[in-house]
C-alpha cells in the first residue's frame, strides 16, 4: 500500500519521457494546451490596463529588491497547472500491451528414413544418413503446432517415436540414429510404409503425411511396396518420396594409399514415384546435401497448416492520476487564493 502511494505522488508522472510514452485517446484535445498561455497572457493585459494606482503596500526600494514579492505567483501557478492536468486528463493516456496468441490444427507428419548400409556412402558429407539426419532436424525445427513422428527401416521396420510436439525430444532421437539400431540387413520400404500408416491410422488429424527417404530399391521385407502405398492412401495418408543419391558408382571409404573407393549405388526411383503417385504426394531426386535441403524447404512450404491468431490488447488508462492531481492544485489554488501569497505587497 505504500508502495502504491509512492507511485502515485512520484513526480516522474511529469516528466516528458513520461508523457512521451502515452498512446492518447483524445489526442486532438491536446492542442487545448495552447489556450493557456493565452489565457495567461489576456490575464496579465487586464491588469495593465486596470493600471492600480498602488500596487505595493511597501516602499519602492525595499519591494523591488525582495524575493518575496514572487510568492503572488504560486496561487495563479497553481491555478494554470490545474487547467493543464485537466487537458491531459482529458485527452486520456493511455498504454497498450498487445498480446498474440497463435493456434492451428496442425498437421501429422512422420518421417520414414532408410537407415540402411547403403546410407552410408559419401556421396553426401559425411555421408546419406547423416545429411538426411541434419536435414531432418532442420525440418523439425521449423514447424508450429506440428505432430512429428518418426519410422526408421533397413531390412525390417521400426517405429522411433510417435508422433508429439515435443520437438526436443524428437530431435535428440533422430540424432542418435546408427546403422547397427536395426540387425536385418536390406531395403524394407514397404514394411516401412505399412508401419507408418499404423502408427498414423488413429489420428484424427485432417492433414496426414509421410514423407519416405531411401536410397535404394525394395528387397526386404514381407510387404509389397505398392501395396502399402495404396492402404496408406485408404486412411487419407499423402506420401512424399525422395530418392536419395545417385546411380553408378558413388565413393566409399578410401584404400591403402588414402584415395577415395568407389562403389556401385543402386536406386530404384520408378518404385519411389509410384508411391509417390498413389499416396497423392510428389516425388523428388536429392542428388547432393543441398538438393536434399531444397527438397525439405519445399514440402515445408506445401505442408503448411494455416496459422490464426488471437490477438488481445489490454489498454491502462492513466487519466485519473492526473485528474486528482488537477483537483489538489485546483483546491491548493482555492485555499491560497485569498492569503498573504495572493494579496503579498498588493494594496
């Protein structure tokens, strides 16, 4: 409570930087503030011209030399900066805080990576499985409101994490993924899909999509690739394929004498499109590190959940401090008006 008494007789309510900080409800009133001067100025005219034959009740020498005489001043001060405080009361300060608040329905996406041996050939740098990691991350990162999920797959499939918000979680996750997490060698694309449509098939979201990396042609698993693209399309499931690498011969490693080996890299890029076609996605070819990223930051720009916002601006009104302190200057007028301050050395 003393605290708020402190506040509310502290002069820094009159400092410009003060007044500068207002937003004014009526701001046009402001230009009432010039009437005061004029105001002032008629006053001090009537006066002259009333010319009082006997201004001072002391003599001459001893008036015109006092400091005292300006004591005559403060009522008719205090009468102007209650006229003042009344315009600035009137106009209204105020200060706004605006606060948004965005929401959206967000969309289920989960990620389907080939972690496979031959993810690790250096094409890429260090090499596929650790840019098409990064790129991920990077993905992640940039969404709002998104559910997230992630499948990885070599010869047989393995659900990583459902899909949450929890974006922190799931990029730390993705950061530990190795090659040896699944023992079965091979390419199970198909199982992939199949376990990315279960884990996807309960949710209710409007907006569903998996996007499958791989680098190489179905040869594991017991699930037809296509197949499992078409159960996926039955539960409104939209599937991005992206192949990643290229065909011939790719390095591997280095030999004896520190040159890069090379070695021959297979891609079955007709099965990707085809997936691609029946889950109503598209497919794309990430031949190096930075195609794979254009390739993210384009299905990041197609797979964007429309974004509302609340917005709320809560507004303090400033008014009445100003107000009271017009009526105690206003009263203090009053009260001095008729004493030794007014009528000091006047006849």
């Amino acid at each position: 409570m003393r605290e708020q008494l402190a506040e509310f007789f502290s002069w820094s309510w009159f400092l410009p930087e003060t007044l500068q900080s207002y937003e004014w409800e009526n701001s046009i009133l402001l230009n009432l503030l010039w009437i005061i001067p004029v105001l002032i100025l008629i006053r001090k005219g009537i006066k002259f011209l009333k010319k009082p034959v006997l201004e001072l009740s002391l003599p001459k020498r001893i008036a015109r030399g006092n400091p005292w005489t300006y004591l005559r001043l403060i009522p008719t001060g205090f009468f102007f900066m209650s006229l003042i405080l009344i315009v600035i009361a009137l106009a209204r300060p105020q200060r706004s805080n605006e606060r948004v608040e965005q929401y959206t329905e967000g969309i289920d996406i989960l990620l389907v990576l080939d972690i496979s041996e031959s993810m690790d050939l250096q094409d890429f740098t260090p090499n596929r499985l650790e840019a098409a990691k990064n790129t991920a991350i990077d993905f992640i990162t940039g969404r709002f409101g998104d559910r997230i999920g992630m499948v990885v797959f070599a010869g047989e499939a393995y659900s990583l994490a459902p899909l949450t918000n929890d974006y922190e979680l799931l990029t730390a996750m993705i950061s530990d993924i190795t090659f040896d997490m699944i023992e079965p060698k091979g390419t199970a694309i198909g199982s992939a899909i199949a376990a990315g449509t279960n884990r996807m098939k309960e949710s209710d979201t409007p907006s569903k999509v998996m996007i499958l990396l791989s680098d190489g042609e179905s040869n594991a698993g017991n699930v037809d690739p296509l197949f499992a693209a078409q159960l996926a399309s039955a539960f409104d499931i939209k599937i991005y394929t992206i192949a990643v690498g290229k065909d011939g011969m790719v390095p591997y490693g280095t030999d004896f004498f520190g040159r890069p080996q090379m070695v021959q890299s297979y891609l079955d890029e007709t099965t990707l499109r085809e997936i691609a076609r029946i889950g109503n996605g598209e497919f794309y070819r990430a031949s190096d590190g930075t195609a794979l990223q254009q390739v993210f930051d384009r299905i990041d720009t197609l797979e964007k959940a429309e974004i509302l916002e609340n917005r709320y601006k809560e507004t303090s009104d400033y008014y009445r401090i100003y107000l009271f302190w017009a009526i105690l200057f206003f009263l203090g007028w009053l009260a001095l008006k008729s004493t030794f301050f007014n009528n000091f050395l006047l006849d």
